[in-house]
C-alpha cells in the first residue's frame, strides 16, 4: 500500500512564521491541513501559496482543541481514504531540523506499522534561534493511522489518536524545532490566556494555573545550549530563512483575553497569574479591576510557599 505523509496543523494568525513552516513542511509531506480559525493578519493568504496546503476552515469562536484535531483527522482520512496515512500533528512554529530526512528514525517510521504513536524531541528555541531548551523529553506528535476514534481533550489534548493497544515508536534523532520561546512577550501572552481558558474550562484549580502558568518562570534553568547548526543548513543552502524573528505590536492572545473577560467578568480571573499586565491599556472602553491589594499579597505569599 502507498505511503502518504500528512501534516495536520491548526493556525490562528501565525503568519509571522507560516512561510517558514510551510517552506521546510513542503519539503517531505504529501499534503498539509491547516484548519484556519478566523486569522485576520493574513494567515490564510500565506496558505494559498502552497501547492501542497488543503485549507480548511474552523469557523468556532472559542478555543478548543477537541474539535480542531477531530477536523483535521477527519479531513485526512476523507481526502487521503485508500492508502498508509503517517498523520504528523504540529502546530506552525515546529518545524522539522534539516538534517532529520536523513536519520534512522526517520526510515523507521516509513515503515512503522499501523497503529504506532510516533514520539520525537522537541527542543525550544529560546530568545534567539541559536539557543536550544532541550530536557529529553519525547512528544506524542505523529500517529500510522488505522482509523481507530480520536478521543481530544478541550485544552493540552494529545493531538493524535493514542489508543490503549498503540504501540510507541520513539525516534530520538527527529527534531522538530520549537520557535515558540522566540518571541518570549507573545509567549507570557499565550501562558496568560491558557490559564484564564482553564479557569473557564476548570480544567485545574488555581494553584495549578499559577504554579503552571507564573510569569516568573525560568523557562531555560540549567538545560540552555547552542542550537546545532546541522538544524538550519540544509534548510539554508536552498534559499529557506531559518533565523529570522518577526515581532508584532499586538498579539490575538491578548485579544481573545480581553473577550473573556468581557463574557465572563474581570473578578472571575482574580486569582489567576495573569496581573503583572495592564488589561485596562486597550481600545475597549471595557473597564477591569485588578484584584485587591490584600488579595494580591496573599497570592504572593502563597506563591512563595507553595512554589
């Protein structure tokens, strides 16, 4: 039976690393689903550039990773129904090193059997694309589909199926290069805005979220390293940029923050970590009070005893 890579990527305004991501993801994949949730700086533009993109579109207003990962299995399996799917979930700003086509790995997940979770490193990129986070630690990001039901999670859901008789393959010499830590102000942004999600979902309670989500977190500790430039250089020699950053001056997280707080009222995010930020800096005429000043001291005291 033929061999199809497929890409399954949800993208909420994520132009400023699209190109980059679809340049490199064109490169080994068959087709590439982006399930496009209402961007509005262009996200879906970059999209239509590449002749190996199939757009799909995620018309929900509220954050949800269950029904964008069932959208995007879905579609593979319906566009792709007759042959060896390798379905490889990731997000925009994980992007495969240059030297993992070559690997081991690599040739032993083409011929991994159906029903295999696929668990590859994914190491941070931090501040500058030449430094590294790396801990060792595996992701689930790839699954040989056999049709077996995906059963997400609204919120840090695993994002392909990992049923109970699954075996594991880990394939240690894949990178997919995490450029989130690059843009370490939108990052703290998207930090806040999941843990006011969680809140609302009451996923966690709020000494989790705190401990989780602090803006005080060192993201590096001890583990920062020189990103080996084998990652970029193939990458590089044929015309594709790997190191550029591109800020902005307003990130959609704030944004989908200030709609909680608008739906939800400011007091039901009080004991979130989310008040070293001035919420009331906006164009809204939206009006939020921060937490008390005793409320605020508590908090602080508990952070220190507990974190």
């Amino acid at each position: 039976m033929e061999t199809k890579i497929i890409v399954l990527t949800p993208v909420k305004n994520e132009s400023w690393i699209l190109d980059r991501f679809l340049s490199v993801t064109s490169l080994f994949a068959d087709l590439i689903i982006v399930a496009d949730q209402n961007s509005t700086d262009g996200s879906s533009d970059v999209c239509k550039k590449y002749d190996k993109v199939h757009l799909v579109k995620n018309e929900s207003t509220k954050y949800s990773e269950s029904s964008r990962q069932i959208l995007l299995i879905e579609t593979a399996r319906n566009l792709m129904p007759n042959v060896k799917r390798i379905l490889l979930a990731l997000d925009a700003d994980e992007i495969l090193s240059a030297n993992s086509l070559n690997s081991i790995g690599w040739q032993t997940m083409l011929k991994a059997n159906p029903g295999t979770v696929l668990y590859f490193e994914k190491p941070d990129l931090y501040l500058t694309p030449y430094n590294a986070i790396r801990n060792n630690t595996l992701w689930p990001l790839g699954y040989i589909d056999d049709n077996v039901e995906h059963k997400p999670t609204e919120i840090h859901s695993v994002r392909i199926p990992h049923p109970p008789y699954a075996m594991k393959l880990f394939i240690n010499d894949v990178k997919f290069m995490h450029y989130a830590l690059i843009r370490i102000d939108a990052y703290k942004l998207k930090q806040m805005y999941y843990s006011m999600v969680e809140n609302i979902l009451r996923k966690n309670n709020f000494l989790v979220r705190r401990r989780v989500y602090s803006p005080k977190l060192n993201y590096s500790k001890n583990l920062l390293g020189i990103t080996p430039l084998e990652w970029f250089e193939g990458w590089e020699k044929i015309g594709i940029d790997m190191t550029s950053v591109f800020s902005e001056s307003n990130y959609w997280y704030e944004d989908a923050a200030l709609k909680l707080f608008a739906e939800h009222g400011y007091k039901r995010f009080w004991f979130d970590p989310i008040w070293n930020k001035d919420w009331n800096n906006n164009q809204d005429s939206l009006e939020i009070k921060r937490p008390p000043y005793l409320l605020i001291k508590s908090l602080s005291i508990i952070d220190k005893l507990f974190f």
